[in-house]
C-alpha cells in the first residue's frame, strides 16, 4: 500500500466477525466495522475529509482558520488535515470534558475555545446559548473561517452514504445486514450508512444508541440532545435505545479482552446495544442471519474517563460515593422527591430546606431559584465523594435541569445517611413551568 498523502487512507476499513462464543447469539453473525482503524482514529475522520476537501485549497489561499463545534474526534481529525495543508483549526465548545482529548488536541496544534452554553450542538431557536451567537458570528464574518458545521452539514452524512455503507455492502458479498446499529452524535454516520442499507433493501432493521438520560459517553449524545442535531431524524432508525455508562465500559471491555478489538466506550455502547437488541430476536430464528455495528474509535483517550467511573479497572480503590455506583432499582428505591408546589410551600416555612443547584454556573446566573446556591454536577460528585457534604440537620432540596441527575444524587446521600434530602421533581424547568419566582444574578 503506497499513497501520496494520509488522507488516501481514509475509509476501507476492516469488517470483523465477532466469535459467536463471545456475543453468544446462535443464529447471528455479528460484525463489527472498525472506524478506529482509520488512520486519524475515528469514524470522523471520513465526515472531516468530506466536508473540508473542497475547501481547504481555497481556505489556504485565503489564509483562513478552519474551525469546528467538537470537543473529540471532528476535531482530531480536522486539526490534522488542517496541519496537512498549514491552515491553523480552532475547536470551539463547551464539553471539554475528558483531558487526554484536550491535551491530545493541543499537542496536534488546535487552539481550543471553551465557551460557556447549555450544549455543544446548536439549537438556531435558542437565542441565548452563546454557541449559538458564536454560529451566528461564523455566518456573517465570511471568508475568514472555514466552518465545517459538522451537526448540519449533509457532506458529513454523504462521507457514510458513499464510504461506509457500501463498503459494509461489499464486504458482506453484496448482501446488506439484517441490522445495522450505531451510536448517534452528529447522526452523520449512522445516517449515512442506513439510508444506503435501505437504497439496497428496505427491511434492514436500524438501531440508533444514545446515551442513558444524565449519563455521559463520549461522543455520542442522549436522547433529550439528539433532537437538536440538525441531521438528525427520527425516521432513520427502528429504534432508538439508551446505554448507560456502564454498559458502554463493559461492552468495551469485552471488545477489547475477549475480542482483540482496542474499542473506545461508544464501540462498547454499540457492542452491547448490539446484543442487548438481538438477544431475543436470536431466541426465535431458524435461519442464519446477520448484524453490524460500529466501532467508532479507540480506547487510549479514555482513560481518565474509565478511572473516574471504574477505578477498580485501573488498579484503584472502587469509588464508593458516586452517583455511578448506584443501579437503577436502588435509585427508584431510594431517592425521594418533592413536587413543585409541595418545595414552595417549604420554601416559604421557617426553616426552610437548603436549595442545591446542580446546574452549570451560566444556567445558574441566567435564572434561579432565589436563595440556592449553586454547585454543579461534576463540583458537587468531587464533594460526595469525601463524604457528606451537608449536616444531617439541614433538609436538602436538590435541583437540575428536569429531575434526573438530581434524583441520582438524592438517593445517594440518602444511602450516605442523610434523613431528608429531597430531588425537585421536574427540575428548575418544571419550577419555570409551573410560574414557580426565578431570580437572575
Ligand atoms: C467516539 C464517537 N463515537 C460515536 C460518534 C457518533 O458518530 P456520528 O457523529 O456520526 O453520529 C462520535 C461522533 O462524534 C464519536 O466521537
């Protein structure tokens, strides 16, 4: 294999059968398309080519800075061709949230902008997110920027309509797989490969992954994001199916320990996704049939992450007060809530419960509820971790953006001891809806 320029590797990625031993399914092959074999890493580096090789000569000409929304891999991939062609790549975002990606970034030349915003992907009706202004910004300085858009540029789709998907086609001897299942971040990939599935037979069954409501994995987004992906929708998938952290790390484990396979947690999401979805469909099949899921990219720039949430992978204490460490029974069990109407009126009693904010400190300045103090997600899951944070004494009212993360956190330091620590049911958004007094700072 003999190329002029990197960019020539891109795509022609293996297919890989998974031995059924592993998975267990004994009428399915499963295949796994690894994107992490691409040569800047990740299944991004299909979508950055497409959408920025018609631009960059031009871009070059005229000096300008190459610049994306991505705090992972759009962003790796496009600092390196931005590299390639002596363009200086800017990331713009606000999800900086795994350090080996933001020192990797650094170390590949890309200036990083961390802005403050509710979510790294665009709403355009949300006029307040400062990303959104930032888009706005983008559109109207012209050539001074190459903005590649990846959440609502169709060229990153078309890298996976024309690259991934036939290629899946092909190797499989012209056939197309039963199933095909993906984790959704831009939606360009699993996207682009179901639509040209389907061009070849419509009864392919498409699974789209997202994250577990208030989880966090890499790359990908929940199912309360996704509506704001431009490319996104709905009609793509057969269905769309949650995974937690957890189950991304344990699907990761096994790709890389049983499989050979170096998976970062999204490929570890679509493995046990895969699974979780063909296990009963598997039970009542009499024919041989066939399933492909992504591998996106590769485990190194994880490591931070899986210490945080299995410590005991790497050879560390397991973390014993962490909203991680609680399964779903426990916290439907444990975490108690209070409506709306039922906080006001304890609000306004003569000792009233502590208010928490969980939110982000901009969500927080924009409006709140008068007298909570403000500690976010990740600040107050560091407090936790050293204990109680709170006297037992005080009644805790705990508040996020709808009552999800919230509750976690309430069931937690209900299992830590303390007597009345309560989750806002519906969070600062139902406080809002319901007319419920919101100061600004
Ligand atoms: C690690 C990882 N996995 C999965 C995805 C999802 O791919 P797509 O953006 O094509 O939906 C991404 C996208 O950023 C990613 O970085």
């Amino acid at each position: 294999m003999r190329y002029d320029s990197i960019v020539e590797a891109i795509g022609n990625t293996p297919l890989v059968r998974i031995d059924p031993a592993v998975h267990g399914l004994g009428h399915i092959d499963l295949y796994a398309k690894l994107e992490m074999l691409n040569p800047f890493g990740s299944v991004k580096d299909r979508a950055a080519w497409n959408m920025a090789r018609d631009r960059l000569v031009t871009a070059a000409d005229g000096g300008a800075t190459v610049v994306e929304l991505s705090s992972g891999n759009t962003a790796k991939a496009l600092a390196l061709l931005a590299g390639l062609h002596g363009l200086p790549f800017k990331s713009v975002t606000n999800r900086m949230r795994v350090p080996e990606i933001k020192e990797l970034l650094l170390l590949l030349g890309a200036e990083i902008e961390e802005l403050p915003g509710r979510s790294e992907c665009l709403d355009p009706t949300d006029t307040e997110d400062p990303l959104t202004r930032f888009h706005q910004a983008l559109a109207e300085e012209g050539g001074a920027y190459l903005h590649t858009d990846q959440y609502f540029n169709p060229r990153n789709t078309e890298a996976h309509s024309t690259g991934t998907g036939p290629e899946i086609v092909k190797d499989l001897d012209g056939r197309v797989p039963d199933w095909f299942i993906a984790c959704v971040g831009t939606a360009g990939s699993s996207t682009g490969v179901a639509r040209v599935l389907r061009e070849h037979d419509p009864r392919v069954g498409v699974v789209g992954l997202v994250a577990d409501k208030s989880d966090f994995i890499p790359g990908i987004r929940t199912l309360d994001e996704v509506h704001q992906v431009g490319l996104f929708d709905p009609a793509t998938y057969d269905t769309i199916e949650p995974v937690t952290s957890d189950e991304a790390i344990d699907g990761m484990l096994t790709l890389i320990r049983r499989c050979g396979l170096l998976s970062g947690p999204t490929g570890g999401a679509a493995y046990h996704g895969a699974v979780r979805h063909l296990r009963p469909l598997d039970a009542r099949l009499t024919e041989r049939r066939t399933a492909v899921f992504i591998v996106c990219d590769r485990a190194e720039s994880y490591l931070s992450y899986v210490r945080q949430r299995r410590p005991e992978l790497l050879g560390r204490p397991p973390r014993k007060n962490s909203v991680e460490s609680l399964g779903a029974e426990e916290t439907a069990r444990l975490a108690k809530e209070t409506t709306v109407e039922e906080a006001r009126r304890r609000l306004s009693e003569q000792a009233p419960p502590l208010v928490v904010d969980l939110r982000g400190p901009h969500a927080y300045a924009a409006l709140h509820i008068e007298g909570s103090v403000n500690i976010p997600d990740e600040l107050f899951a560091e407090l936790v971790r050293g204990g109680l944070p709170f006297a037992r004494s005080r009644p805790v009212l705990l508040a996020c953006p709808v009552g999800e993360r919230s509750a976690r956190y309430a069931a937690l330091l209900t299992r830590m001891g303390h007597p009345d620590v309560r989750s806002l049911a519906g969070g600062v958004v139902a406080w809002r809806d319901s007319g419920g007094p919101l100061v600004r700072d």
